[in-house]
C-alpha cells in the first residue's frame, strides 16, 4: 500500500502536456526534433520529462511501451536514457515487469552518476527501494536507500526528503519494525506541516494517518484524523465530510482488534475538542461494529456524537451522524428510527444547502452592487477623462504647433551644417584620392625601378658569366700552358700565386653573377633558392634551419624574385649586425597567404630607434613588403634575438 503511494508521489506536481489526443509516433517525432534543435539543456530535460509522462498517460502499458522502445531507436543518447527512464521504469512497473523496472533504475543511476545529475541519483535510489520492497526484498531496498542518506540531507537535496522517508517508512513496514516506521512518518510530518495545503501535503498527511489506523496509538490517530479533515475541509469547502477520503480509509480497518482503538480514540478526540476526529471516529466504530454482525453497539456511541455535534457549528459531519444512525437502525430492524434519521439528515441536508444557497446569493448581491458603484464610479471617471482629454488636446496643439517651429528652425540650422559638413568632406575625399594617385605613382615608380634594377641585374649576370667568365677561364688556361712550358716560372711560384688569383676571380665573379641573379631562382623558383640560402650560411658557420610548408603552386616569378631580394636583405643585416649563431627561415602557405618568417638569436635591437635613425635597410625590406601587398611584424628585444614575419597574399 505505502509503495503504491509512494511511486503516485514521485509524480504529483508534474506539469501537463500540451496535447490531449492520444500521443503516438508522429507527435514524438515533432517533440524529438524540437529537442534536437534546441541548444539549452534544462530545456531539452524538461521536453524529455513531458514526452515520456504524456506517452504514460495517454497511453495503455501495451501501447506506451513500444513507443519508448522507438524512441531508444531514434534518440540513442544517454541523456535522453537518463530523463526518459523514469517514466518507462513507471510503465514496466505498472505492466507487472517489476524485474525490467528494476534493472533499468540501475541504468539510471549509473547514467545519473555519469552526468553528475545528484537529485536524478537519489531519486532513482529511493525509486527503486519501492520496486525491491515490492517484490519482497526489503534488505536490498533498504541497502540502497541507505547509500544516499548522506546526499539526501544536503540543503539543495532536502526538497526530495518527504519522498525518501516515505520509501524508508514503507520498507520497516515491510520488515515489521513499525517503530522505524512511525519515526520515519512523523520526520515526514515534521517537513510538511508548515508547506501550503496541496495535494502533495494532504497525501504525506493521509499516508500517517493510514499507519495510525492499524496501530495502538489512539492519541495520534485523533490527532491527524484532525489534522488531515481539516486540510480536505480547506481544500474542498463544498463537499460533504462523507465523500472525503478519510472514513475509506477507516473503512479498510474492519477487523475487532480496532474496536478499542477507536473507542480510546472516541475518547480523546471529545477530551481535546477534536470534533472532526470525533466524528470520523465514531462513523468508523459504528461501521466496524455493523460489519461484525453488531450494528446495535454503535448507535450509543452516533447519539452521542449528535448531542456533541449540536453544540458547535459542524453540519456536514452531523449529516453523514444522521446517515449512518439510519443505516444502523435500518440494520437492527429499527426501522421508525431509520426513518426518522433520514428525516433529519434530508431536513439538515436542506438546511445546509438553503444556507449555502443565501450565501451564494449574497455574495452575488453584493458583487452586483459592488459593480453598480464601479459603473458609477466608472461612468465619473469616463467624464472627467472627456473633459481633462478636451484640455491635454488643446495644451497638445499648442505643444505641438510650439515644436513644429523649433523643429523648423533646426531643420535650417542642422540643413546649413549639413552643407557645410559635405563640403568638408568633398574636400577631405578630393585630398584623400589625390594622396591616393600621388601614393599610386610612387608604386608605380618604385615597380618601374625595381624591374629596371632587375633587368639590368640580370644583364650584368650574365655579363660577368658569359664574358668575364669565360675570359678568366682562358686567360687560366694560357698560363696553364705557360706552366708547362717555362720551368723557371714555375720555380719562382709566380704562376701558382697567378693561378690562384684567377680561381678567385672565377669564384668572385660566380658569386656576383649568383647574388644578381641565383640559379636556382630561375631553375627551381623560390624553394630552391631559399634551401640555397640556407645553404650558404650552414657554410658561413651559421646553424640553420630551413622550413617550407605548402608553398603555394601559382607564385607569379617576378614576385617570387621580390621575396628573394627581401629575404636576401634580412640575411644580409643578420650577417651584419646580429652576431647570431642559429637562423631559422620558414615558408609557410596557407588560404592564398604566403608567410616567410626569419628568425635569429642574435643580440636584437630597437626597431623603433633604428627605423628613427633612418636605416635604408629596414626601410628598403618594409617597402619591399608594402609593394607586395603584404605586411610585416618586426619582433625584437635587445638580447633576445630578432623575429621577422612577412605575409604576402598570393
């Protein structure tokens, strides 16, 4: 009984769906895709909560349960598991699988912990204590709801406290130890007496009274029969004491043991002025004698409750004293007294209903009256917004007549500040487009000078290569000859010295002809000059890294000649100034960019002091850079070495 209870709690309060027809696989879909576009999570836990609650409520156990199993199937995240498993666990448990039930809480709780969802842990631990109750294993219960009592009693977890007694009284019930039991109900009563009077209240209130109705305790049962009417008399003002459910409740507890309960209950509840425990009490006893074959031994005890009942204002419980006087007298065969009980159970049944009627009517008179004054008032509040309306309209043309002019007015002013304004910016844009033009022809003049200075490189190259080379070449030849044929040069060591000044001449011209135009430029573009760069100064002494990734495929040659003089230049002042000893060159392609980045551990130097003095060097590599399009970020601290990034779009 308490498990049934308990698994209805775990669910009150819950908030309904939107749809009223039956909900099936097209409206999950609808509700999945909802989920799946929404990017909140609190969001998606509260659709997933809806869905499965509909799906059980609008549905058989038959029906629902293949509708999750086709929910699994297209929603296969944990998430979803977790937040729906509560209501398919519900749906087995209510289908007769409390096995499936079972094993899956224990997926919830693993998944609970996995999304260290702390409220969803311990619920599915008190969950599934109520499911192991069920079928007889009330150690097992108790084990788990053992494990989160220390959660439980953290301030942000003490809402989920009512419904974890609950499922511990409901295990001692089950294991007999109805001291446990009645402690773990009234810590539930300590809870919940100073909560609103929701239904939630009233079932925590029913569970202890339902205990209370099969124990030896008169006092407390008198004291929350009390309690408890008084909640349902609050909650449901017209309806009568007999429909409400406390007197079933006395009604489950027929057997003779609770006859000296109830009297003993009789008793207190007339001692301490509890007349609704006093009714409900004597109804119970009369009922339970009746049942036993004794109807005669609980009329005393309903006359008594009448003469008691006169004495305050308790009309709905005299009337439910009078029907079970007649129903007792009718079962003794008294039948003149039956008749005349019902006589006055109609006539009280009347008189109640009359005295609600004029309160009802009453109430009405004086709403009608309330709205005859408020149309009044309503109609003195209509004239005198007509007349104030009149007045804010005429105040409201000469407002308004009052801005027009100064609108006017500053309509000329702001129109004369406007022309102005254009003709300052016309100006501006003029001086803008010729700075533009004069910036233009300063490319253009530096593009034409650079190629020109290119071209004639390229003709001194090939100059020095095919001219002077091949000159140096023959004249060393001749005095190859020379050697040969006259001993006595050769004694004097002249021609070795000679022979030696033209191999430097032949390197030095090599060199010159390579700086002016490298071969590899022109044979393998700029990656091959740049491994020969890298090239020259391992040889120099320099320990040198050299990196090309991604080299763009479609640099234009004359660009790629820009970026070699550029590179060039940066070598050239690391070899000058940097007393470096390592130097890293990457080439970098990446989305149409190409990025060269020179780096150096050399002594480093302020960029801004150098650039101030007028160094051509930095000038000339900046205003390589600015002709290709590109930028350049100088890095340096003094002792710290040099880092040059260029980013030249392709």
């Amino acid at each position: 009984m308490y498990i049934l209870f308990g698994l209805t709690l775990l669910f009150l309060g819950q908030p309904k769906f939107l749809f009223a027809q039956e909900f099936g696989k097209e409206k999950i879909d609808k509700v999945l895709e909802t989920i799946l576009n929404s990017p909140e999570e609190e969001k998606k836990r509260h659709l997933y909560f809806k869905l499965g609650d509909s799906i059980v409520r609008k549905n058989s156990p038959e029906q629902a349960t293949p509708l999750f199993k086709y929910i699994f199937k297209k929603d296969t995240t944990d998430f979803a598991k977790l937040i729906l498993y509560e209501a398919y666990s519900r749906n087995l448990s209510r289908s007769g699988f409390l096995d499936e039930a079972i094993a899956l809480k224990k997926k919830a709780i693993q998944l609970s912990d996995k999304f260290n969802m702390e409220k969803r842990y311990i619920f599915f631990h008190y969950s599934l204590a109520y499911s192991l109750d069920q079928i007889n294993q009330p150690d097992s219960a108790l084990a788990y709801l053992n494990k989160v009592e220390e959660l439980i009693l953290k301030e942000e977890n003490r809402v989920l406290l009512p419904n974890y007694y609950d499922a511990k009284a409901a295990v001692y019930n089950s294991l007999k130890e109805y001291d446990k039991q009645e402690q773990y109900l009234l810590k539930i009563y300590e809870l919940v007496k100073d909560w609103e009077n929701t239904s939630q209240k009233r079932f925590h209130l029913y569970i202890i009274l339902d205990f209370y109705t099969q124990v030896d305790k008169p006092q407390q049962l008198a004291k929350f029969t009390q309690i408890l009417a008084e909640h349902y008399e609050e909650a449901h003002v017209n309806t009568p004491a007999g429909h409400m459910p406390i007197e079933a409740l006395f009604k489950r507890r027929l057997s003779k043991e609770n006859i000296p309960l109830l009297q003993k209950a009789i008793n207190i509840s007339d001692s301490i002025q509890s007349m609704n425990s006093y009714a409900y009490t004597t109804i119970a006893l009369a009922n339970l004698y009746e049942a036993n074959g004794n109807p005669e031994k609980g009329i005393p005890y309903l006359k008594n409750a009448v003469e008691r009942l006169q004495t305050v204002q308790k009309p709905s419980h005299l009337i439910d004293i009078f029907t079970t006087l007649a129903k007792m007298s009718a079962a003794a065969n008294n039948y003149k007294d039956a008749y005349t009980y019902k006589i006055l159970q109609g006539s009280l049944q009347d008189s109640v209903t009359s005295e609600r009627m004029k309160k009802n009517i009453a109430a009405l008179e004086i709403e009608f009256e309330t709205e005859k004054k408020e149309r009044k008032i309503l109609s003195q509040q209509l004239e005198l917004e007509k007349q104030t309306r009149q007045k804010n309209m005429t105040r409201y043309g000469l407002i308004a007549l009052a801005v027009v002019a100064v609108m006017l007015l500053l309509f000329f002013r702001y129109r004369l500040q406007s022309q102005k304004t254009i003709a300052a910016q016309t100006h501006a844009i003029q001086q803008q487009r010729i700075t533009e033009l004069q910036q233009k022809n300063k490319l253009l003049a530096l593009n034409s000078m650079i190629e020109g200075q290119e071209a004639e490189r390229l003709r001194i190259a090939k100059d020095l290569h095919d001219s002077l080379g091949g000159l140096l070449s023959t004249v060393k030849a001749h005095f190859t000859t020379i050697q040969n044929e006259f001993k006595q040069v050769e004694r004097i060591n002249l021609a070795d010295k000679t022979n030696k000044l033209i191999d430097e001449a032949v390197v030095e011209v090599r060199r010159i002809s390579h700086n002016m135009m490298p071969q590899a430029l022109s044979i393998s573009g700029l990656q091959g000059a740049v491994e020969d760069l890298g090239l020259q100064l391992q040889q120099e002494g320099y320990e040198t890294k050299v990196e090309i990734i991604d080299y763009p495929k479609n640099v234009d040659a004359t660009k790629e000649v820009m970026l070699y003089r550029l590179l060039q230049e940066l070598l050239s002042n690391i070899r000058k100034h940097s007393e470096a000893s390592e130097v890293t060159i990457q080439l970098l392609g990446h989305n149409n960019e190409l990025t060269i980045l020179v780096e150096d551990n050399g002594k480093g130097f302020n960029y801004k002091e150098q650039l101030e003095k007028g160094g051509l060097g930095l000038k000339s590599i900046n205003s390589r850079a600015q002709f290709l399009d590109g930028t350049i970020d100088w890095d340096s601290q003094i002792g710290q070495g040099t880092s040059v990034t260029v980013k030249i779009p392709i």
